[in-house]
C-alpha cells in the first residue's frame, strides 16, 4: 500500500463520523431560541444540540427509574413488612461471618 493510501486510511479512521438534524422553526421559535443562543453565547446550532442533549439525558434517567404496577407494589410491601424466615444458607452465611469476622464462637 502506498503512503498516500495509508494516510487516507488514518484520517478517514480518526475522523467521528457527523449526521445531519434538520428542523423547521416558525418565527416565534427562532427568536426564543437565538435569544438564549446569544445570552449563553453560543450559535443556535450548538445551543439547540447542548439543549436537546441535556433534555434526552433527563428523560432516560427519569424513565430509568423503577416503575412498579399497583401489584407490583403490594407484593413489594408485603415482603418488606412481612420478610421471610431465613433459609439454611443465610443461617450458614450469618454463623460464618459471626465466627470468621467478628471473632464470635
């Protein structure tokens, strides 16, 4: 491969790709945004981006969250108010960490 080639190889590689975001504003829209484009300093590219990327991060991590159904949520309440015995292995796993961590007999 020739030198040139490799150069183009590296730079292409190197490069992130970009993807395109049209929008179609009406007058009113313009305005509002370019006037908090211009108070923060930035284009309406890059505040609209900034914005957009800001509210999607929101909305995952609010949905993220844990969302019971009604059921969900009386059988999760019932096994807090009302816990199971505990079974051999934890009797085991308790009695283990008593001897070996506490120093207990």
């Amino acid at each position: 491969m020739s030198q040139a080639t490799l150069k183009r190889k590296s730079a292409k590689a190197s490069k992130p790709r970009a993807y395109r975001f049209d929008a179609r504003l009406n007058e009113e829209q313009k305005i509002l945004i370019q006037k908090a484009a211009d108070l923060e300093g930035r284009t309406m590219t890059d505040f609209v981006l900034h914005s957009a990327e800001i509210a999607a991060q929101r909305t995952i991590e609010d949905r993220a969250m844990l969302i019971l159904s009604a059921r969900d949520t009386e059988v999760f309440v019932d096994a807090i108010l009302n816990p199971a015995e505990p079974g051999p292995a934890l009797r085991a796993a308790a009695r283990h960490y008593k001897k070996v961590i506490l120093g207990q007999r």
